[in-house]
C-alpha cells in the first residue's frame, strides 16, 4: 500500500487462491430472516490448495452460536426479543493479508468503522441485542452491545512516516437502532459508541446475527 506494506502473500504482488469450503449447521429458529425464537449453530472450515503463485496452504476455522428468546418487558403487540450472538475464528497455516480476519464495523462491533480494531489470525466476538416492536408497523428498535477481541493475534503495519502501529485489538461499542421489516429484507440503521468515546452510523440488510 502507500505506506509500504506489503498486501499480498507471494513477493511479486500476485497470489493464486483456490478453496474448498465445508459447512455444518443445526438451526432451530421460528424464522430465519427475523427470528423470534430458537437458536441456529454453526461450524465452517474453509481450506486452501496450494497451487500457482503464493503457494498458499491454511485452514480457516469460524464457529457461531446465536440464541433468540422472547420477552415482554414493555406493553408491545408482539415479542419483544433478546438475541445473543458467540463466535470465533482462527486460521492455520499461512496467512495472507486479505485473508486475516477484520475487526470493528458493521457486522462486527459496532462503533468502530470497519477494521479499526485491527486484522487478525485469531478473533472473538459476543453481541447482545434487546429487539422492541414499535406499535404495529414494520418497525423495530434494537438495544446492543458488542464485544471483540484478537486474542493477541493483531499485526503491526506501517502508518505515516514509516512508524510501526500495532492494532488496538480489543474493543466495545454499544448503542440503539432502528429495523423495518421491507420487501427486499429487514433494513438496519445503527448509532454505536465505542469504548474510545467516538461514534458511527451503521447500515446494512438483514439482522446483525
């Protein structure tokens, strides 16, 4: 990049990627657009062949757990919900930069911008969400917090002036949200604060988890 780091696997700047995915999951949610209820698990191991340039030969290893139950703590027409969301990751074996896991963001924690917490081999990440029908419209309110880490695993990368920066690694953010429940999907605009006292807008499609 302009800073020097180097952005590929093999030293000419180019890389040859091929990967053979598996995935397992057992999921017992009522809805798996808009869960009220149940639970889904999930493991994922992603292998890589080293053939071509780079030579590249990891495993990428990613597990999930995400739980939904109802509530009602406040007079709604429909459930309220309390989703938690556990995951976590590593990758064995060589370690491109483009293939190590990002931290901070949208869909992970909330309140920093994507990949401000850092790029890592290992990482960890717990969510909570507290979701609250507003009235009897397709609009809902979300509670959350998120907690990341790297688990020691971040890089260090060349800033401005050549100086070495390591990533933060850990990190929390919290804050509220609106969903609406459209035809293309469920459409999400987040507020996070994160634990250094800075603040972003969040959106995507779909529940975070």
């Amino acid at each position: 990049d302009q800073y020097g780091n180097q952005l590929s696997f093999s030293e000419n700047g180019i890389d040859d990627l091929v990967t053979v995915q598996a995935r397992v999951s057992q999921d017992n949610r009522n809805n798996p657009l808009n869960p009220t209820s149940g639970s889904v698990v999930s493991f994922s191991s992603e292998q890589s062949v080293p053939i071509g340039q780079g030579n590249i030969l990891n495993n990428r290893l990613n597990a999930s757990y995400s739980n939904y139950t109802p509530t009602q703590v406040f007079d709604s027409e429909n459930p309220e919900v309390l989703a938690f969301n556990v995951q976590a990751g590593t990758a064995i074996g060589d370690l491109p930069p483009y293939q190590a896991f990002t931290l901070g963001g949208t869909n992970s924690v909330r309140g920093y911008d994507t990949a401000e917490l850092g790029n890592s081999r290992s990482y960890f990440l717990a969510s909570a969400e507290y979701r609250i029908p507003l009235f009897e419209s397709p609009v809902s309110g979300v509670l959350f917090a998120d907690f990341g880490s790297d688990l020691g695993s971040g890089t260090t990368t060349l800033g401005e002036g050549g100086v070495l920066e390591a990533d933060k690694g850990t990190g929390f953010g919290y804050g509220a949200g609106l969903r609406v429940n459209s035809p293309v999907g469920i459409l999400r605009a987040d507020f996070g604060l994160n634990d250094q006292g800075n603040s972003r807008f969040h959106f995507g499609v779909g529940h975070r988890f």
